[in-house]
C-alpha cells in the first residue's frame, strides 16, 4: 500500500481479483507463493503431479513433510498457502488440464498464469485467453534461460504468433533432461508475479510490451520487441479465431494398452523424430538405445517405498509407448518431462 502505483485501491482489487494457476511446479511455486503474499484473493491451483525429492531444488513451497505425506503439488500448495496468508481463499484442484476442462476452470477469471512445462498446455492456455478475453502470462524456464511475455487479447501478440507450431518431439529441452537451476525459475516467476500485479490493480499502461529473454549463466538479459508480431503472422489463433487446441485437433490421446499395463501416447505434430538428439537429453535418465525404427529407455523415479520403474519406447512419428502404468496422466506426465513437447 505504500508503493502509490498500488495504494490501497490498488490492494483492494488485488483482494478482489481471481487468478487461475496452471501447473504448480518450479514457476507455479513461487507465483502462488508471492501472489498470496501481495494479497490475491481467490487462487485456483491446478496441477496432475505429486511431489518428489528432486523437486525440493526448485519449487519453494514443498519440503519433505509433503513427501512423507505422499502429497498432490496443488493440495500441498494449498496447505501452505494457508499458512502464509489465511485471507486468500485457494481452491486446490489434482488434475492433468486439457482442452475437456479448461473452459471451466478459467470461468470468471482476471488472469490466467502459466506455470506448466510444455507447449501443448500453453497452447491450449493461449486459446482459452483469445476465446474468452483473459489476459495470461507466459513463462518459461530451462538450465539458465528464461523466457516470459505478457498476452493481452486483441492487444498484443499471442503465443502462437511467435511460435506458430509445437517443437517436434526431443527438441524443446526439458528440466528432467537438461537440468533447471533454482535462481533462473525465481527471475522468470518473479517477473510474472510483478506484471501479473500491475494488471490485477489496474496499472495496464505499465504493462511489460516485450518478450522478457535471459541467460544468467552468460549474463545476458533481453527486451524483444514483439509489438508487430501479431500484425505481420498470420495467427490460426488471435487472427482467425481458430482454436485447434481447445477443439482437441492438436492435443496428444493416450489408449490404456489392455494387459499390458502400458499406455500409448499418440502424437499429433507429425514430426519426425531424431532418435540420436532425444537418446543425448536422456543418457542422464537411463540407458537409452535406438535404431532406425524406435528409442527404447528405462526410467526410475522415486526411491524407497515410491521407487516406480517405466520403460518409455518411442517410434519415428512420436507415438509412445509408456509402459508400468495404466494411468493416462502419468503416462503424459512421464512424455513431458522426459520428451518434451
């Protein structure tokens, strides 16, 4: 309330502002952790995964209680946030957020924020934004790199006017592959946090026009100017209203392989794999090997009591093949952090 920019009018609509969360993992974190603190009103946290010890590096809201309590990242989040700030009212939601839910969970929102870490969720995110008129936040992590950019409907570019299409399959790094230091997701969700404040309290002309890009290891840091981006693309999405994620034309479908105890991933990119490129994001993972027709490669998570072991098999169109699972979710959770999308 001291900083004039926000004031006490400006508190009082953050009190009153609602914010939908996708993801609650490194970004999702410390978003949730710093918007209850500014004082948010209603958070809907929405995340599909539990906690693992890995994830104590990064994602400052969780420690080993929730691991010992066998936790969702939302319901452990809300639990916390409780904690923090008891005025905010959290609603925890342990979900794998697709084009069949989406609509609902961003209804009567102001703001819809990314914390999630693939593209085909952030598309889906840029279409409900275009559809309905809500403004999100984009951002994204990786080793050193971050980027982020503000995505205001009919006024800036969206996601799809800078990147048109999905990274094919093993291209676009992961945290699981490529490792994620803890410092380059506080500057991406610190960032995110800061302009989701001037929104929610009503300062829009401070709004950050730029695509936010850095390297802390290099010490680089960049402004890319995107204002022309929506008007020289030739956007499926803000330009011509076509929203082929939400429709589910684009979205990856899993089939539960009976007696298997496997689940198939279909992909729907049409990429062409590189076996050799995603056999290098995956030698600190397991022992993969491939030939000209499929990747196969065994994956350990946990340990102790929640040791689980998968064996991930991966053909030349993207279709996977998960296999110690019947569960969807996890089987595109395992896609996600281990192949990329």
């Amino acid at each position: 309330m001291l900083w004039a920019p926000i004031g006490i009018e400006g508190q009082k609509k953050l009190k009153a502002s609602k914010v939908l969360m996708v993801g609650c993992g490194a970004l999702g974190t410390v978003l949730a952790n710093l918007l209850a603190r500014a004082g948010v009103g209603q958070m809907t946290i929405v995340d599909r995964d539990f906690i693992e010890i890995s994830n104590l590096q990064r994602q400052v809201l969780f420690d080993h209680d929730d691991i010992d309590q066998n936790l969702p990242k939302s319901i452990a989040a809300k639990n916390k946030i409780a904690k923090i700030n008891p005025d905010v009212s959290v609603e925890a939601v342990v979900a794998d957020v697709n084009h069949t839910n989406i609509e609902q969970l961003a209804a009567g929102k102001d703001l819809l924020l990314d914390g999630t870490d693939n593209f085909e969720t952030r598309f889906l995110i840029n279409d409900v934004s275009i559809k309905h008129n809500v403004p999100w936040i984009y951002g994204a992590c990786i080793s050193a790199m971050g980027l982020a950019m503000n995505i205001l409907p009919n006024e800036t570019p969206c996601l799809r006017c800078i990147f048109e299409t999905m990274p094919p399959p093993g291209m676009n790094p992961t945290c699981d592959t490529a490792g994620v230091l803890g410092p380059t997701v506080s500057v991406v969700s610190s960032w995110q946090a800061l302009e989701a404040m001037k929104l929610l309290t009503g300062n829009r002309k401070d709004l950050s026009p730029y695509l936010f890009s850095f390297d802390l290891w290099d010490n680089r840091f960049q402004q890319l100017n995107v204002k022309r981006a929506r008007e020289l693309a030739d956007c499926p999405c803000c330009k011509h209203k076509k929203f082929e994620f939400l429709s589910g034309a684009f979205t990856s479908s899993t089939t539960s392989l009976c007696g298997r105890n496997a689940v198939q991933i279909s992909s729907t990119g049409g990429h062409k794999v590189d076996f050799e490129q995603i056999a290098a994001n995956l030698r600190n993972v397991g022992k993969p090997s491939f030939n000209k027709f499929m990747l196969k490669c065994p994956i350990v998570e946990g340990t102790g009591e929640r040791r689980k072991e998968y064996e991930l098999t991966l053909f030349a169109d993207g279709r996977a093949i998960l296999k110690g699972t019947n569960d969807a979710s996890t089987a595109k959770a395992l896609y996600s952090k281990y192949v990329g999308a």
